[in-house]
C-alpha cells in the first residue's frame, strides 16, 4: 500500500526527519520524508502492517525535544518512484508549522566539547538536533539555516559531511559549527575596543576570579557575570547596576556544585537538567562550610536561591574554567530588556563590566531564562521563556474550531498569546510595557510570532484596564484593521487561563476561581485584587471581595508599604485609634515621620487615593507592621517575598480571624486580623508566628467562603491565580483546605500564575465570547 502522513506540532530542527528515516529503513518502507511550512511530511509505500507500525512509532518514541500535537494518514494513488527511504529538502508554502524552543547543551555535546580528542573541543556553540538554539536564532519558516542567524556562517566539508549524513545526529542541524567555520568569540573591553587574548574563556576567568564583572553574550541576550563567593564583587554589581536588594540567578558548573549549597528533591534535580533548564528556585541548605562561603547578599532576606545549570557550550566552558558558582544575572538597566546587539551591550552595559565576552553570531530576539519553583512534587513556571517558549499548548476540548486570536496581555510581565487550529501560543516573557525598550519588544513579538506562525487574527482580545500600553495598542489595530475587539477583566482571564490549562471543557461546569494579585481593573471602574469569581469561558460573575481600602498617593502606594500599613488601619480603626496603635508598635516610630494628615486629607477627598480591594497591597501593609518591609521597594513583591521568607520559619500557625458580610457581592473585612495581629506584636510575639497567623488566616477566610459559595451555586472546582499564588507557603494553604473541603483544585503550573499568563486567558475568553 502506499500512504501520505502528515505530521503536526514542534517537528522541526529537533532531529525527526533522521528519525523517520531509521524506522522506515528498519521496517523496509520505500518513501521520503521532508519538513514544509505545515510540519513533516511522509511519504510511503510498503506492506501495511510496517506502516502501521510505523505510525505508532511517531508518537511513541519520538525525539526529546518534539511534540507531536497531531498525525494525519491518507492514502496516495501512486507510491514514491523510487527504492529506498530519502530525505528530502525542505519546501514551501504557507508557514503553520511550529518552533521549537531553545534546547540545554545535551550530553553528547558536552562530552564532545571536553574531549581533547575531538574536533570540537572546546569549542564554544557545538551543537546537535537534541540541544542548542531554536527560537532565538530563527527568522523565518521552515526552520532551515538560510532562515536563521547561521546563514552567514557557510558550512566546512567536515560539518558539511555531518549535516548530510542520516546517520549522524548532526543530520540537518541548522546551528551546526565547528572551530573551522564559525561562529568565533571576541573579549572587548567596556568600550568597546578589541582585547587580544589567546584563550578568551580564560582571560574572562580570570577576570572573574580577581573581582570583576564580565558582560557574557548568551543565548536570547547578554549576562552579567561575577564571582558568587566574592561578597565585594556582587556589591560592586550591585553598586554598578543599581540594584540594590533584588536576588541574583546564579550558575553553577554542575549538579554535585548546587548541592553544596541548596537543597533540592529529584524533581528539582530533574528539572535543572531538562532541555528547558530553567533559573529554579531552591531552599538554601547544602554542606554548611560550602553555603556559608557564598555572598551574603545575592538574595537578602530570602529563603530561596534561584540556581541554574549551564545552558549553553559557551557557558559550560566559563563555569569551568572558573571553577565554581557564578552570579548569572540578565544583562541590562534597571528596568530595561536584555541587551542582545553588541553595539548595544557596549552602551548600555559597558559601565557595568570589566570585561565583554562577545561572538559574531547574530540574535534573533531577545529571551529572558526562564524561572521555575517545584512545589509538592509538580514544576511551576514563575516566568515563562527561554526553553519553554514558543512551545504550543492544546487548547481544551471545544475550542477546535475556534477563531484565531491574538491577545495582547497587560503591561507587567507582558506576554502575548496567538490561538489557531486548537493550540495556543504563549510568547516569551516580555517585561514592563512602561519602559520603551520593552514596548518595542512587545511590538517586535507581535510582528514576529504573527510571521512566523503565519497568523491572522480575526479577534483581538485585550485587558480591560482603559490606560494599559497593551489595550491601547489593541484599539488601535482593531480600528486599522476593522476587527472585533474583547475587553477581558483582569482577574477572570487569570480564572480562564488556569481552565485552559488544565483542559477544562468549553461547554464545562462553572469554576469557582480565587483570584489573589496587586490590582486589576474592575467591571466597576474600580482596582480589584483579591476576588472569589464564578466564572465561564464567556462570562463571570463576582461573589466576593476583600474590602476596598484607599491606596494613598496612587502608584506611590505600589512601591511604599507603610502607606498601605496606614490606609488598612484607618480603615480598621479609624484615625484616632490607629495613631494610638502606631505609638505601640516597633514600627510606629518609622511612620510617625511621614505627611500622615495629608495623607489622610487626600484619601478623605478622593485625591489620588483610589480604593482597591487588593491582596498584594494587604500582604505590603502586614509586612509593613512587621517590620520586613523596607520605606520604598526596589522591586517588584520585595515586601511580599519578605514576609514569606518569614512565615516559613515559623511553620504552622492558626489563622488570624476575618469577618465576612451577608451581602452578595460577600465582602472580606480584614479588622479583627489587624486587631489581633497589632496585640500580638505589641505583647512581642515573634514576628515570624504573626507572619504565619496572616498567611493562615488569607487561606482560611478565601477558602471557607469559596467553599460556602460553591455549595450555593453548585461548583464542584476552584481555580487559584493571580501573582500571589507564587507565595508557595499561600498555594499550599488553599489547596489543603479547598481538598480538605472536597473540591477539586486547579493550579497554574505550565502557565505563570501572575500576570504572564493573562494572554491566554484573554485569548480563550475572546474565543469564547465570538460565538
């Protein structure tokens, strides 16, 4: 017989045309096979039974690094002419098929590069089919080298002899190099001028070992490096970059190094070695003697430190050569994307670093390293990017058929999502829509994903938030293009993009979502933040809040906890009451400093002073009281992280009491907690049990009411999102008592639970809504 098979999903550059043609030469079959714009295609003729088998082997024992999201077979009038199995060259057409995401130095590789023997020792961008960049040097479909960053880098006889050889699992290796051919490492100094040097990987050693910061172009951007242990040289970074409390990734040059100095399960362990090997979070342990010879201040006052494994040859060599852990932190001001141009890196990051080590192949778009923590077992994704982007997700059973979208997401942590034919397409992290580099990425990726993945919306889905970057850019396009555009409330595209994740049905039962973040705009015209929503694809409905309280002084009360601290308690108790509080408490005397009658004065007339019923801002205020708030924060849940970091030493406490009104939308006073959390810290409790009391008391108010709330309304399942949900001791609470309730529990894990994940939620929503 003779078949035509179809195959969908992350099929090229990951090694699966040399693949198919193994199996097919193993069970006799005549044919080709060859990558198009739609994916791979085969082309068969042999006995039915071999071909049957065949098929069966395409799903299960593919590649690592391919996803296989579909199998099409057909039958062909005439079978390939010729004998034997071929691989063909790539062809044409309209671009569907998908990209891989950027794949860790695999073994092979690695060994190769440390043999002395081999033609690639050490050489710094080895690579093969199952490792190496994808997304970061593609510009174009099918995902050939004329279409990537390595076009300008032509082939010598012995790469080529690998590249064409089925055998080698070089075999059509886009990023395939040697010493011989390219691409080659440059040091420059902070100016830019040429530095001469035999062994760029040493001479950038040795500047790290003698305190100095060396500016690394890595796989979706520059890093900036430094040595670990060397308390001057992360205080010079830190000096340098004007960052002063934010932690510090760090790089280790193997797994035996980060058990040194962190503890971490088998599932932790695996992750930092998977091909996406992101930046994981771990709890700090290790040998004592080893943990203590690390800076104090790579992560102060956090109890986790984020590690990574080496991503890359060029990275593998420096940890090396350098011989223990590095600080590996992104490339860039304060605020700003990575850089990933040299000429760029030279301006912006030439006052940082002592030392650049450069090389001449080009990249394609910038890509943050991903974040990751393992609670219970199960990886979750804090920041989605490389490694992980742009890999398809399914859509959930329903949306087949469903329209394409493109969704813009908010302005913090800015991603954007495409859906087509059944999958979703969530980019890259992207940063802060208010910094104009980051917006030029926004728009860079929009224009790029469109590309290449061919996509043309039909719908634009944006927040519903009036002054975002985002949801003005897609008003704009929507009235350019005369396209429908759905406005998507914050927090139930968080509800949406945890359905989807988790595969609930379009036509699904209602989900009870608990949505706990900073802000979101409100259907009401008002910022909402902690919410109990009962939500559809379509629609939702809000059945309860926390108590909207002022933020004094606006976006200021973002970055000052002791505002928020001053706002919930003269909210609590009045003014005259909470000054008599304040002259109690440790931190009174902090505060007393501050314009508290004008303060006050603008929240009594409305001035800059909008109520928010927002978790975030309650977790600053508490942190606040407790005293592990700084005056401003330099970043970012500074004040938040703070407080967990606290609570964890403290381990399981009873929870601080809320009252709940009787009327629908049912809302959540936080007062008697303030009343019991203040005596506590005026009979000086330790602040760590009180940090715990709050914690417990958040899970216990959310969870006994959503589970009061489903029985009413007949949900059986509750949603988790929003940014606080990355507070592991929060999640753990909710999922004990939402399970201990009998609900069943959907938590964001693929998708980041802040706001990286609201594209997709915007974009099932929007999908949804069109009918």
């Amino acid at each position: 017989m003779a078949a035509r098979i179809r195959v969908r999903g992350l099929v090229q550059g990951v090694g699966f045309r040399p693949f198919v043609h193994r199996i097919a030469t193993e069970l006799g079959l005549n044919g080709d096979v060859s990558n198009d714009a739609e994916g791979v295609l085969i082309r068969l003729a042999g006995e039915a039974p071999a071909i049957a088998r065949l098929v069966a082997a395409l799903q299960r024992d593919a590649p690592p690094l391919a996803r296989v999201t579909a199998i099409e077979q057909s039958p062909m009038a005439r079978p390939p002419d010729r004998a034997g199995f071929h691989i063909l060259a790539s062809g044409g057409g309209h671009p569907t098929a998908g990209v891989a995401p950027d794949a860790m130095l695999c073994d092979a590789c690695r060994a190769e590069i440390d043999d002395p023997a081999q033609r690639r020792h050490r050489h710094a961008f080895a690579s093969c089919t199952q490792c190496g960049p994808r997304f970061s040097i593609v510009e174009a479909i099918p995902y050939d080298r004329r279409n990537t960053t390595m076009r300008g880098f032509p082939m010598c006889a012995a790469c080529r002899a690998e590249y064409q050889d089925p055998a080698d699992r070089r075999f059509h290796a886009q990023p395939i190099a040697c010493p011989a051919c390219g691409p080659r490492l440059r040091l420059s100094d902070p100016a830019g001028r040429a530095v001469a040097a035999d062994d760029p990987i040493a001479a950038a050693a040795a500047v790290l070992r003698a305190g100095g910061i060396v500016g690394l172009k890595g796989l979706g951007g520059y890093h900036l490096a430094c040595d670990a242990a060397n308390e001057a040289a992360v205080a010079t970074l830190r000096r340098r970059k004007r960052r002063p409390t934010k932690p510090f990734a760090l790089m280790a040059p193997d797994l035996a190094c980060i058990a040194q100095h962190g503890a971490l399960d088998t599932t932790e362990a695996a992750l930092l070695q998977s091909a996406a090997a992101p930046i994981v979070l771990l709890r700090r342990a290790g040998v004592p003697s080893a943990a203590a010879s690390l800076a104090p201040s790579l992560a102060p006052g956090q109890a986790r430190r984020g590690w990574m494994l080496p991503t890359t040859p060029l990275h593998h060599l420096l940890l090396r050569a350098f011989g223990g852990p590095l600080v590996m932190t992104s490339g860039n001001r304060s605020g700003e994307p990575q850089a990933i141009d040299d000429a760029e890196a030279t301006e912006t990051l030439g006052p940082f670093v002592d030392l650049f080590v450069m090389h001449d192949r080009p990249i394609a778009r910038r890509l943050d390293d991903s974040v990751a923590c393992v609670t219970r077992g199960e990886t979750r994704l804090l920041r989605r990017a490389r490694g992980y982007a742009p890999a398809p997700m399914k859509l959930p059973p329903g949306f087949a058929d469903a329209p394409p979208v493109l969704a813009v997401g908010g302005d913090l942590k800015a991603a954007i999502c495409l859906t087509r034919d059944g999958e979703a397409l969530l980019s890259h992290h992207l940063g802060d829509l208010e910094v104009a580099l980051t917006y030029q990425a926004f728009e860079q990726a929009i224009d790029d994903c469109t590309m290449l993945f061919a996509h043309r919306p039909v719908r634009l889905a944006c927040d519903l938030h009036p002054a975002y970057h985002a949801t003005a850019w897609a008003q704009q396009m929507a009235a350019r293009r005369g396209l429908p555009l759905t406005h998507v409330q914050h927090h139930h595209a968080h509800v949406a993009a945890v359905m989807a994740e988790h595969q609930w049905p379009r036509d699904g039962d209602t989900v009870l979502g608990i949505v706990l973040d900073g802000s979101g705009f409100g259907t009401d015209g008002t910022v909402w933040g902690g919410e109990i929503l009962l939500c559809r694809y379509a629609t939702f409905t809000r059945l309860a809040h926390l108590r909207p309280v002022a933020l004094p002084g606006g976006a200021r009360a973002v970055v000052e906890p002791w505002r928020n601290l001053l706002a919930q308690l003269d909210a609590a108790f009045g003014p005259r009451d909470t000054d008599a509080w304040l002259a109690r408490l440790p931190c009174g005397a902090a505060i007393a400093g501050k314009p508290l009658d004008l303060l006050r004065q603008a929240v009594a007339h409305g001035v800059n002073a909008p109520r928010a019923s927002s978790c975030g801002r309650l977790f600053d205020a508490v942190a606040a009281a407790t005293g592990v708030a700084p005056d401003r924060l330099s970043f970012e849940a500074e004040a938040a992280m703070a407080l967990e970091t606290l609570a964890a030493a403290a381990g399981s406490q009873p929870p601080y009491p809320f009252t709940v009104s009787a009327d629908a939308p049912r809302e959540i006073d936080p007062a008697p907690m303030w009343a019991c959390l203040l005596d506590d810290l005026i009979r000086e409790v330790p602040p760590a049990i009180v940090a715990a009391r709050f914690h417990a008391g958040i899970a216990d108010v959310f969870c006994r009411l959503a589970a009061e709330l489903a029985a009413s309304c007949g949900a059986h399942t509750v949603a988790l999102g929003g940014g606080c949900f990355q507070n592991q001791i929060l999640a753990a609470n909710c999922e004990d008592a939402l399970r201990a309730a009998g609900l069943a529990v959907l938590v964001p894990a693929a998708v980041p639970a802040n706001d990286g994940g609201l594209a997709l939620g915007q974009a099932v929503v929007a999908a949804a809504s069109a009918g």
